[in-house]
C-alpha cells in the first residue's frame, strides 16, 4: 500500500529541513559584536570588537573570494536606511582561524561609515566563509550617536602655512554619561569641512572649568579636574595627534598651566602618578585617548 500525503505537508516537511540544514550550518561559525557603550558623541572613535568563533571542527581560511569580501558590517538608521561604507572598495588581509579558535578584532566605524546624523544605528558584523558559500552575522546591537555642550572654543591658525589660512576650530565639549560627566575636545577645519579628531579625555568636575592654554604654535593644552585632588593634563596638535598625557595629584599645591615668556606651556604644582595607581570607579570602563583600534578593513 502507498500512502499519499497531501501536498502542504510534503512542502512543510522539505521546509523543516531547510530550516534545520540552515541552522546546521549557522553553528559552524559564530560572530559577535560588542561596543564598550551605547552612546557616542558625533566623530569620536566608535570601536566595534568582533568575535569569530570556529566551531566548525576543521580550519578555515578567512579570505575574499569573487565578489565576496569577507568581513564587513551592515549598519542602519532607527528609520531602517541602510547607511553605505565611505568607500565599498577596500582591502583586506586574509586571516585563518583554527578549529574551536576565536579571532577578536576591533574597529573604529568613524572613519569608515558617514555616521553624521544623530540618533539611532543598529549594528552588524557580517563574514564571508568561502568554504561553507555562505554569510554569518552577528546579532543587531543598537548606539546612538549624539553631541556634547560646548564649554570652550577658539579658532586659530597653523603656523608656518603659506597662501591661504589653514584654520583650526577647537571645541571643548562636556558630555553627562550615567554615572559621570566626560570631557571631549574636538578639533576641525569648518571651511573644508574636515575633523581631525574628537577625544574624549575622560571624566571631569563639573564644578571646576577645564584650563586651556595655547602655546606659541597654537598647540593645545588641557589640565581638568578628574576626581578631587586629581587631575589629567593633555598635550594636543592641531592635527588632533596626542602629543602628551599625565594624570596629577595635589600633592603640596593644587597643578596648574604656565604660560612662559618664551610661549611654551608647563604645567607647574602636583605630582605625577601612574594611570591606575588612583582612579574612581568609573574609569576603568572608559575608552581612553591611547587606544590604538586595528584599522580593518582600513585605516
């Protein structure tokens, strides 16, 4: 005797195992994405770590193949718009990834993702693994992108440029966090619309205004109050690069900035410490002006 199933179920059962091949082949690999918070002020470092997790049992080759590059992100707006790298066409190493072995990288989105819309992204990582033919992502996480209050700004030129001015706008911005206020500065060229960088400097006091003080090249320097009777002092370029960093105590006589007669600046009272040797709660959990992101899938 043969018996006829009717059509639908034959149709559920052939979905049934589609469903259950597909997620066969999902646990082969995993991939997670992790942020250090969800918010973010507008052109600061937003550094995604991404976990691969081999799980299939045997090596795999991390590697674009035809058209497929193997590591990227899906990034879209609250409204659902997909929102386009800076620019599709990137290099990218190979990478092998041994049988139960994990790969963690992290990567700053700013300068790879036109984030310049506050509110809102949700956040994917997505490989390629050319062995199995097929995509894994990671689970959607949410950051919204935000901006600080101004505190402070100058506008200044760089010395020793011919022609026209180059100018740099430099912002000091104070940003409330959930358990602390965090102090950012950002430095750009208004008229070419370029920013060179936003650093978020750490914690600060509130009830006590950052010192700035600009040297005989305009260079920045930033003594603020991190916690009582502590302090951070950061020497900045006008290109944004980090020049200096030196956390304080008020050991004697509250730090303070000098501006000499020659027009270098020095910072003069306190005495030096070692990050980590006196710190709040609060800091250990916080990016920190040295990080130093790997820049995939570019710089």
């Amino acid at each position: 005797m043969i018996r006829r199933f009717p059509a639908g179920l034959a149709l559920v059962a052939g979905l049934l195992l589609l469903a259950g091949a597909a997620e066969e082949a999902a646990a082969q690999v995993r991939v997670d994405i992790a942020f250090k918070r969800k918010l973010y002020v507008m052109y600061e470092p937003l550094i995604a770590t991404v976990t691969i997790n081999n799980l299939s049992g045997r090596p795999l080759l991390l590697q674009n193949s035809d058209h497929h590059r193997w590591f990227g992100f899906n990034i879209e707006s609250a409204d659902g718009r997909l929102v386009p790298p800076i620019n599709a066409d990137y290099a990218l190493a190979a990478a092998a990834v041994g049988p139960g072995e994990k790969l963690t990288r992290s990567v700053n989105l700013t300068p790879l993702f036109p984030l310049h819309e506050f509110g809102l992204y949700r956040v994917k990582a997505t490989i390629y693994v050319a062995a199995f033919g097929r995509y894994f992502s990671s689970p959607s996480l949410a950051v919204e992108i935000t901006d600080g209050r101004p505190i402070w700004q100058e506008v200044v030129g760089v010395p020793g440029t011919g022609g026209e001015p180059d100018l740099r706008t430099i912002t000091l911005l104070s940003h409330k966090l959930s358990r602390s206020t965090r102090l950012y500065v950002r430095i750009e060229n208004r008229e070419q619309g370029r920013v060179y960088a936003t650093h978020q400097l750490g914690q600060f006091l509130t009830f006590g205004r950052p010192e700035v003080l600009l040297d005989l090249d305009n260079q920045i320097h930033i003594l603020q109050n991190t916690l009582p009777k502590q302090f951070l002092y950061t020497h900045l370029g006008l290109n944004g690069e980090v020049l200096a960093q030196q956390a304080l105590s008020e050991a004697g006589s509250r730090p303070r900035l000098v501006k000499e007669a020659g027009g270098t600046v020095k910072v003069s009272g306190g005495r030096p410490f070692k990050a980590g040797e006196e710190q709040g709660p609060d800091e250990a959990a916080t990016d920190k002006v040295g990080d130093r992101p790997v820049p995939l899938p570019g710089s």
